[in-house]
C-alpha cells in the first residue's frame, strides 16, 4: 500500500464504496416460478422517471428471470429479516424454491410482471427500461412503477426509514449492519446559519 495526497492509503480498485443497500430482488422465471436473491450492488440511478438499477452476474438465476420476463421487484428487507436474506444470497434459484427455504411468501405485484416478498415492508416494483453489459456484472435499470409501503413504515404519510430498519453490506468485510440515528434533514444543515 502506497501513501497518496493527504496520507490516505492505496487500497487498489475495489468495491469499496460502503454502504451498498441490501434488497431482495424478484422475479418469475419463464415458467412462472417466484425467484428471490439478495442483491448489494443497487442504487437509485435516475428520479424522472424514477428509476433503480441492480447489477448482477449473467450466471445467476434470477438474470436469466429477469430478461425473461422485463420486470422485477426490489424488496427492502428490514433487519428482522437478516437470516432469510442472508440465506437468499446463499442458495440458487436453479435447484431451490427460495421463498420456501427462506419462509417467505411470494405475492403478484400489482404492476408489473414480477413476484414480491410480502414479509417485507418496502416494495419497488420495476418495468425493465435498459440493460448495460459492464464486464462481469449486467446494469438492469428498472423504471420504478409503484412503491408499496406498509402503514407502519410510514410517518404523516411519509416513508420512516426510522421504522424501515434497512440493512447495509460492507463489501470490504462482507458483513451486515444496520442503520444509524438521525444526523441532520438534507438541505438544511449545511445551511450558515
């Protein structure tokens, strides 16, 4: 490791940019069947229209469901959830029902083509609008139709991430976390007073 500008070290290219969410991604497979894999590489990548992107290998299940069938669902598990998200980035679609092993249940989106897991509180349901080849992993960007929301996630109508309890991976040591306390409100701490 090389000292650089400001005594930072050198920690070469990697996917050191934390957090990463945690989110389920789903999708039917093209004969129908409820696929869920845990997912860390995603983010909000566009607000008109609103849009999310995941990235995936091409040898995973759920990349050939989600060409299938040009629709998925980005479910953000809360941290009561840690063991079966965990377990859904474990074992594959190909030989496995996740939603069994993992005790979840699988429901029809409203919008779009694509299961979600009821047991979370958080659902973004996506069309499929554009597919990047990056290398080893593929930029689904789905245009985010709906969100679902349960009640008691939200604040005067608002989505709580309070109540959310939302999990963060690290990717350097490949470990869960949880979400801190409230540092401040956007736009406005920053402000001179």
């Amino acid at each position: 490791m090389s000292e650089n500008t400001g005594g930072k070290r050198s920690l070469g290219a990697k996917t050191l940019a934390v957090p990463t969410p945690v989110w389920l991604v789903a999708a039917y497979d093209s004969g129908g069947k409820p696929n869920v894999m845990t997912i860390a590489w995603g983010g909000i990548c566009c607000s008109d229209p609103p849009c999310v992107a995941v990235s995936l290998r091409k040898a995973t299940y759920t990349y050939g469901c989600i060409t299938a069938r040009r629709a998925f669902t980005v479910n953000v598990p809360g941290e009561e959830l840690l063991k079966q998200t965990d377990l859904c980035g474990i074992i594959t679609g190909k030989t496995s029902d996740k939603f069994k092993e993992a005790g979840f249940t699988a429901v029809k989106a409203e919008k779009v083509d694509a299961p979600a897991v009821q047991e979370c509180k958080l659902i973004l349901e996506c069309r499929l609008a554009h597919t990047f080849e990056l290398g080893l992993h593929t930029q689904f960007v789905g245009e985010i139709v709906d969100v679902k929301a349960a009640p008691e996630i939200l604040t005067d109508g608002s989505l709580d991430m309070g109540k959310v309890k939302p999990m963060l991976f690290d990717p350097g040591t490949c470990s869960y976390f949880g979400t801190g306390e409230l540092l401040g409100k956007a736009f406005s701490v920053g402000k001179k007073s």
